[in-house]
C-alpha cells in the first residue's frame, strides 16, 4: 500500500451506492437506484446500449456528477471528492496507452507521478502479474490487443486501488482473445482481491467473470444476482431474453396441486412450481430455457415419463452446430420454440418437417407475468 492512500488501506473496498441517479435535462439516464458491491467480489453491470452502465460507472469514479443521491466507498462518502482522491482506479475500452512510453513506463506512471524514485520491484512485479514480464521494453504498438489490455490493467492496479472500474475493456478484441482475456481478468482479480466493477454488453462475458450481475434496462437495475440464479430464475421477460435465451409460452393459471400451478396453454395442460412463478396473475408466461427441453419423434412418445410438461410440434428448422443441434419446432399453438439437444446419438429422423412431441421436467419451468412484452430483451441480446 501506499503513504499516499493510507485511509483507502484500511477503509476496505466494498461500494454502495444510494439513491444515485443522473439526468441529462429532462432525460434520465440512470434512475435513483440502490447498490452495494461488496469488497472482493467481482461485480458486472450488463445491459444493453444506451441503458446507462458507463454513467453508472463515471459517478462511481467521480468523472461525472450525480444528480441524486451519494456514492461510498470503504464506508466512506467520496460523492464530493475528485476522481484522483477517491480509492478506483478506470480501465477504459480504449487502453489510452501513452504510445512514446515503454511498457514498463507505462506501468510506472502512476507511482512517477506520485513522486516515488523506487519503483523498479513494484512495475515488475505488476508486469509478472499481467504475464508480460519479457515485454517491458516494448512500446505499446509493439504489443498485440490483448496485450496492451494486460498494460492497461497493471497501470491501473500499481495505484493499489481499492476498487478497479473496468468499462468494456475487452470490446476491442476478437473474440477468441476476449475468452481468453475474461479468464485472464477473472485470474487477475482473485489474485489481488479488490473490487472489481466491470460495464459489459455481453452477457457471455458476465456470466463467465462475475460473482454477481446487475442486469440494467432503461437506466434501472432490472435484477441483481448470481450468474447461475439470474439464469434459472429471470424475474421479467427483459431478463429472460437477455439473459441467454428462453421460451416464454403464453398459459392460464387453472388450478394447484403439490406445490404445482397447473395451467393450460391454448388448451394444452402444463404444470410449473408455484414457487417458480414470480406473479400472482393468472395470465402468465411459462418460461424454459432451450436445453431443458427433450425432443422425440412423434412415432416414439412411449417412454416419456409420467408427468412431464409436453407439447406436441413439428420441426421446421435445425442447424447442427458441433456440440449441439439447435431446433425451431412450431408447437400445435403455433408458436415457435427453441429446442437445443447435446449430441450423444442424434435420432436421424428428426429433421424439418418431423412430427415431434416436446417434453421437459415441469420444475424447469418458471412463470412470468403476462403484462410485460414478450419480447422484451431479445432484439438487444442478438446484437
Ligand atoms: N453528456 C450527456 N448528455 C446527454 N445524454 C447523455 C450524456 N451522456 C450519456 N447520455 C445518455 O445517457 C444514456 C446512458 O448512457 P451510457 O453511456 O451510460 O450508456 P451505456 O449503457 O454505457 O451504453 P453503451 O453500451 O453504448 O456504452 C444514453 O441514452 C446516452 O445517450
Ligand atoms: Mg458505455
């Protein structure tokens, strides 16, 4: 740690947010929202283009003024401090590297800048860190994306802060290397054990890095969890469909039994756990993710197990992708469902144009309100 930081050493590093909003006139960008990130953790705020993840971000780092509410850190409010006397430090998109500057020097800016004659054993140890210990005396065109990447992060964390704010920083990458980097940053962050704040439009990348996702939409945290629970357990459609993908099937709720809802979908009986559903309505959504979802041909219905959600189809698109087989089955309602099945041994007669019955575990499913656009999140999280 650093003489210059000592309250930032000691004060801990988990941010919360209160009541913090920004609008620009009569727009808001981000509405007053409540959040706390706890020291350590790896923290993503996903969201589409425009939802309001990089002013988020920016009043985290005191690079833009909030209209509401205050910012902690450490359990210290920095809401009026300058971004240079608040413990974070930015990662941006654009590395920002100073081209004329060797690797090395680029790392040791920040300890330069604070008047530290001694920095050789700190910049070589952040350059092992990052796996760029051989670059040193290279110049950052010299080096490839993701390595200038690698720069961009140790710059930063030679400041020691106690949170590190990263918005889209793999955006400029391929997207091998960003796998590659978002297992590297994942890496970087267990070691050193700050906070890290990560903005990204990727809902892949959340999922592999963060310990917790706030999913954003219209300048709102939609819905705030584990990858594992957001994704088994979306909370509106928005989340659903951005979220990977899912099948939202448009049902009435009839009746209960054993925990069960039962519902009937244009006719066709379904049953999903009532504590699955996250309305009291009686219009719902019965949601379920592709790859919970068994495909039989028509002609072999016989060992389907008892009490298994089916709906019966037929095939109208299917594109073999390596590990699975992707299928668009058009249900008896007419809708369209995805159904994603591994490739232990592919039944060859499932091919457009097969008759098929659906079925899947009724506790797969989980129910949304039939309110909200069906739609909601899906044109964003093809982009
Ligand atoms: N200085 C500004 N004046 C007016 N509107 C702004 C300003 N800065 C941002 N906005 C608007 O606020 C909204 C949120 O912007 P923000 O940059 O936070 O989005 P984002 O989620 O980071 O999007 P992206 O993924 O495209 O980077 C956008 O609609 C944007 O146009
Ligand atoms: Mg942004």
């Amino acid at each position: 740690m650093t003489e210059q930081q000592p309250e930032a050493a000691t004060a801990g590093g988990d941010v919360r947010l209160t009541g913090i909003g920004k609008t620009y006139g009569d727009f808001t960008a981000v509405q007053p929202l409540d959040l706390t990130v706890p020291q350590g953790s790896f923290f993503a705020l996903l969201g589409a283009s425009g939802c309001g993840k990089t002013t988020t971000l920016r009043m985290i780092a005191g690079l833009e003024e909030p209209t509401s509410g205050t910012v902690l850190i450490g359990g210290q409010d920095v809401t009026d401090l300058p971004p240079y006397k608040r413990p974070v430090n930015t990662v941006f998109q654009s590395y920002a590297l100073f081209p004329h500057l060797d690797i090395f020097e680029n790392v040791a800016f920040g300890l330069r800048r604070r008047g530290k004659k001694d920095v050789k054993k700190q910049v070589e140890s952040m350059l092992e860190l990052v796996e760029l210990g051989q670059y040193a005396r290279r110049k950052p065109h010299q080096l490839s994306g993701g390595q200038q990447q690698r720069v961009a992060v140790a710059r930063a964390l030679i400041n020691h802060p106690q949170v590190l704010l990263l918005d889209e920083p793999l955006g400029a990458l391929d997207l091998k290397l960003r796998r590659q980097m978002q297992l590297e940053l994942k890496r970087i962050q267990t070691e050193v054990g700050i906070t890290f704040v990560h903005v990204t439009h990727d809902q892949e990348e959340a999922m592999t890095m963060a310990d917790t996702i706030a999913v954003m939409n219209a300048g709102r945290v939609e819905q705030l969890g584990a990858p594992a629970d957001l994704y088994e357990n979306p909370g509106s459609t928005f989340v659903a469909n951005f979220l990977g993908q899912s099948n939202l099937i448009a049902a009435e709720v009839t009746g209960s039994a054993d925990g069960d809802l039962l519902l009937s979908a244009s006719g066709v009986r379904l049953a999903m756990p009532k504590a699955r559903c996250a309305t009291d309505a009686t219009k719902v959504y019965l949601g379920v993710r592709p790859e919970k979802i068994t495909l039989a041909h028509a002609s072999a219905t016989g060992d389907i197990a008892e009490g298994r959600n089916r709906l019966q189809g037929t095939v109208v698109d299917s594109s073999f992708i390596g590990v699975s087989t992707q299928y668009v089955v058009r249900s008896e309602g007419g809708q369209e469902i995805a159904v994603f099945e591994q490739n232990m041994d592919r039944d060859i007669r499932i091919a457009p144009g097969a008759p098929v019955v659906l079925h899947w575990n009724p506790a797969h499913s989980f129910g949304l309100d039939a309110a909200q656009a069906i739609d909601a999140g899906t044109g964003e999280a093809a982009a």
